[in-house]
C-alpha cells in the first residue's frame, strides 16, 4: 500500500478536503493544519457554528461539556460530543458526529466525521479517518526518543518526512485496541484493525490485522 491520501482517506468526509487534496502524503499537511482552520473557520455560517472566542467555531447542534478546554484555532462539527475533561490544546478540526471523550487529548490533528476518540486517548500532529476508533487508553506518539526526525518505514524503504513530530495516520474504518501505542510515523491502511496493547510502527497494508507479536495477516472476507 503506498501511504497517499488517495489510499488512505474518502476526503468526502472532512472540511478539510480541499486543503488535503492539494497534498500527496498525509504528514505533508500537517504544519499547515492551524492557519487551514482559521482560514475554513471564516468561511462558515454564524447561524450553523457560535465562535465562543477568536479563533473557535463550534457549531450550534455540537455538545461540549463545562469542563471541556477548547484551545484556538479549532472547529467542532455537528452533533459531535465533546466529553468531560477533554483538552483540545488548538490546530484541531474535528468533524461531524464525533466523540472526543473524557480527558482526551488533542493537539494539531484532523478528525474526518463520525471519528471516536471516547476514552484517554493522545492524538498528536496526527490525521484519522473517517469512523476510525481508538479504543481506552490507546495513544499517538509524535515525537522519536532521540528527537530526530520521523522516518517511516513502506515495504523495507524509508520514507524521509522531514517532520520532528508526526503522530499517526489513520485511514478510514481503522480500529485501534485499547491500551496501544502507534509509533511516530504509523500510517495504518483502511479497514484494519490493530490487537489490544500493541506497539505499532511503519505501514500497516489496508485490509489487515496487526497482532501483538507485529504479525501482521490479511482479513479474510
């Protein structure tokens, strides 16, 4: 699986779609991510979306708990939910029908709709999918133990992103077991699913299951 857009993500599930189509590889758009949704934040409907202050839009049908943090630039779509203790650090475009839940915590990422991040999860300078789940406690990691930058591994071959962080992209229908640590740089193909407690690193091939040992098999169907 080459980790483009294209094979990762239906963009026809983000307002991020023009901004992710002008970009082959995910991580290419992530230092962008902050002025795309202060330029998309203008653009959308006072009637749709409050702006509870500069740089935040959060549309009118969303619930956001009191205890929730939402730090700007942000954008929070319809009929999402945005659970206690949630702190959405800014540089976050969250889609419609999510559910960032308790003490979950955001920072330079985009949702695609119906993405569930429900339990003490991490996501960092990271793009998931559209209905992608990280289950309880699973997390991105977005930043190398020696602090150089991230290289991702595609069929043996390094990829060079020339990124210091980079968390993890999720393609569309991934599920991620609880308790799990992607690596910086895991791209993870659409339609697979990742073992509880697993540590997870380079691409994971659509349509696969990564077992805790780093097996990784096809799906049958």
């Amino acid at each position: 699986m080459k980790p483009t857009i294209s094979e990762l993500f239906d963009l026809e599930h983000t307002l991020a779609a023009a901004y992710l189509s002008g970009f082959t590889y995910p991580w290419e758009a992530l230092s962008g991510i902050g002025d795309m949704i202060l330029a998309l934040g203008e653009t959308l409907s006072p009637e749709e979306y409050d702006s509870p202050e500069p740089g935040v839009w959060i549309h009118k049908t969303a619930k956001v708990f009191p205890t929730a943090y939402i730090g700007a630039p942000c954008i929070i779509g319809p009929d999402t939910e945005v659970r206690h203790c949630a702190f959405i650090r800014g540089s976050a475009l969250v889609g419609a029908g999510c559910v960032v839940g308790n003490s979950v915590e955001l920072k330079n990422v985009i949702l695609f709709d119906k993405v569930q991040v429900p339990h003490y999860n991490y996501v960092g300078d990271s793009i998931l999918g559209y209905r992608s789940h990280m289950g309880a406690g699973s997390i991105t990691s977005n930043v190398k133990s020696d602090k150089t930058p991230v290289v991702i591994k595609c069929d043996g071959e390094p990829i060079e992103t020339g990124l210091k962080k980079m968390g993890a992209a999720l393609g569309d229908y991934v599920e991620v077991g609880c308790n799990s640590v992607l690596n910086p740089g895991t791209v993870i193909g659409p339609q697979s699913t990742i073992y509880p407690t697993s540590c997870v690193r380079g691409v994971v091939p659509e349509e696969s299951i990564w077992k805790n040992d780093g097996v990784i098999i096809r799906k049958t169907r």
